[in-house]
C-alpha cells in the first residue's frame, strides 16, 4: 500500500518490507527494522510521523514525537491493533475489539473520539491535521474536532445506503457510499468536495482527501481528481494498455498511485522529493491496502481443461486467498459476485486483477454477457503473444 504524507511518502512491498522517501528530517522515513518473520501489513504518514503496523498486530513508529503522537498506547492482554491512521500531531488506532484509541496532540478535539452505542465497532479511521473521522460497523460515519468549514457535518445517508471508506483531507472530508457514490463536506475554496460525475453505469472504490484536492479511484481502474492542480497534483499520470490504479493517497500537493502490475506513480509537487519511488529490486513490487474498510485487491491466475477451470486468487503479498473451480462458460458477472459474497467483502471493494492487469469489473463492463473464458483466457493468450 502507500501512503502520501505532506512531504514523505511511505509504501509497502510485497515482501512485507516499507520504504519511504522523501522529507526526513525528524526520522520520519527511517522504517524501523523488522525481525525475522514479522512483515508489515498497513503503513500511515503522518505530517512529521509514520505509523506501521506489524503481521504480529503490533503497531510502530517514526519521526518526531513532539505531542506524544508516538507514544502507542499499550494493548490489553490478548488484543491486537487492526488499523493505524497517522494524522499532523495526532494517530488513531482501531484495535481488534473495535474500539478506537489515540494518542498526540488534541488542542481541537480530534482525539475526543464520539462513544460506541452498545454492540458497535468501529472498522475504520482517517486521521487529519485537526478532526478525525470513522467508520462504524453500522456503516455510518461520525467526526470530532474541528468544525470550522463543516468538514465534521457528515452528509446524511438515504434508507439502506451505507458509507464503505472516508478520508479525512484537512479541511474538508470525502466518504464513499455502498452505491458507489462519493460526497464530501467541509472546505471548497479549491472545488476539493466537486465530486467529478460519475459515466453511467460506473462507480468510485475509493477516495482520499489532501489539503486543497481530492483524488479517487473508479471501477474501471482510471482515477480522477478535483480541486487545486497547480503542481499538477490532479494531472493524473496516463495508464498503459491494460494496467488498472489499484489505489491512491494523496499528500499536501502531491499524489501517489499504485498500479495493478505493482508499479507506484505519482504527480504534483516534487520539491522534498516526496514522489521520488524507491527503485523496485527484481521479483519485488509495491502491494496495495487490503485493510478494513479499503479495497480487496486479488491478483487472478488460472489453470484450465476442456470444460473446467481452477481460478487461484492471491493477495499482492503473493499469498493465496482462495480457489474456485468454475467453467469456461460461467458468467463472468456472476463469478464476480460469488468472489465477493464467499470472502464477505463489498462487491465495489472487490478488484479482481486479470492475468493481462486489466481489472474483471472492467472487462464485465465492457462485456456484460462475457463468460469466463471470454474475459480470462482470452487476455491470458493475449499477454503471452
């Protein structure tokens, strides 16, 4: 995964190591190392701070710790931390039972996290320079802090609609719906909340909010930006044949994407060196967010007889998620959705990465009655030729 802040970058490998880049001048890049076996899952830049979290659940630091926002508050026995969120002087932590801690700086509220009613968890959090928002396992969203430009006025939801991921920007907010459907509140001096309309038929999978744009991720693997652009931190970089934007994170004036064959990307200001990737070693790649609340992104890899198919799904960690035997004629539609209801995921979060890097919503898109060996065998003969 990656994650952009004002001036460093941190992203995650898919051997489960973390490298930054970018402005280091309180240690905020130097990734703490990892002992034998343990791999980070989840990475968060803060303003001056990184957060990661371990494989063993354990979630560390660096970078300046000024207000504290360092200090992670210790685990009760037999917990474990399953979300980090980095903010300016403050971090966020979702813990395995649901609830959220904090710790840093809280001089307008953003650490005064809203109460659970009884039998709710929250399932995300987005950490911002001054407000906090979250997720909650009912799927409404809720914020404290700073109020300022409505930036904690969370758009009311319609009957049966439920919000799926937010981003805290820094002075304004965008959530993502179980439709598909993004909106935001909060600051507009730059149109950072003019949500870009969506082409019939398509949907938003993820979004993520900086200080004056907006960046967010469709179904069919482009990515498209609103507000400020003048470092082109909206000039979204063009995509080859066939490659998909598997997920962004956007930082002060830049923004950073990562691609479906493993490649990071970024635009806008450069000036701290904050989008300079770290060159990629051979066999290795950048592994997107698979965390609580974001996309699901599998990579699809097949074997195939005359009238039967093992499809194989692996995360971009390279571990095996699971295997379905299907046939080539089975609709490829209908296997989309039997994915997402058999690993209890959103059907907008799932993203499916074909053996060509073109994503499985896409290409059922494209092709609504396509069956399995349409979509699959087809783009796998193409790669090869």
């Amino acid at each position: 995964m990656v994650s952009a802040g004002p001036g460093h970058t941190v992203l995650l490998r898919g051997d489960g190591n973390a490298v930054a880049c970018g402005r280091n001048d309180f240690g905020q890049c130097d990734i703490p190392h990892l002992e034998d076996g343990i791999k980070y899952m989840q990475v968060s830049a803060g303003s001056l701070h990184t957060v990661l979290l371990r494989s063993d659940d354990v979630a560390v630091t660096c970078g300046t710790n000024w207000f504290e926002q360092c200090d992670i508050p210790p685990l009760p026995d037999g917990m474990t931390y399953t979300q980090v969120s980095a903010g300016m002087h403050h971090t966020v932590l979702l813990r395995s039972d649901g609830v959220a801690v904090v710790c840093g700086m809280d001089g307008s509220g953003q650490c005064d996290i809203p109460p659970l009613p009884d039998g709710m968890t929250y399932t995300q959090v987005s950490a911002s320079i001054f407000h906090t928002v979250l997720l909650r396992s009912d799927g409404n969203a809720v914020a404290c802090g700073k109020n300022d430009f409505g930036q904690c006025d969370i758009p009311h939801l319609e009957d049966g609609i439920k919000y799926m991921q937010v981003s805290a920007g820094n002075d304004h907010t965008v959530l993502l719906r179980s439709d598909g459907v993004a909106v935001a509140c909060g600051k507009n001096d730059f149109g950072q909340c003019n949500i870009p309309p969506l082409p019939d038929g398509m949907t938003y999978t993820q979004v993520s909010a900086s200080v004056y744009h907006t960046v967010l991720l469709r179904d069919d693997g482009n990515a498209v930006g609103c507000g400020r652009n003048n470092f082109g931190q909206c000039t979204i970089p063009q995509l080859d044949d066939e490659i998909s934007y598997t997920q962004v994170s956007v930082g002060n004036h830049h923004t950073v994407l990562l691609r479906s064959d493993g490649v990071a990307v970024a635009c806008g200001a450069n000036g701290q060196g904050q989008y300079n990737i770290p060159t990629l070693y051979p066999g290795t790649w950048y592994a997107a967010d698979v965390s609580v609340g974001r996309n699901l992104v599998l990579q699809l890899d097949c074997s195939c007889q005359a009238d039967a198919m093992l499809l194989t799904f692996s995360g971009l960690t390279g571990d095996e998620v699971m295997r379905l035997n299907a046939s080539p004629s089975d609709p490829a539609w209908n296997t989309h959705k039997h994915i997402a209801h058999e690993l209890k995921v959103p059907l907008q979060s799932l993203r499916v990465v074909l053996p060509d890097g073109q994503l499985l919503a896409a290409a059922c898109r494209a092709n609504p009655g396509a069956s399995l060996a349409d979509v699959i065998e087809t783009r796998k003969r193409r790669r090869l030729t």
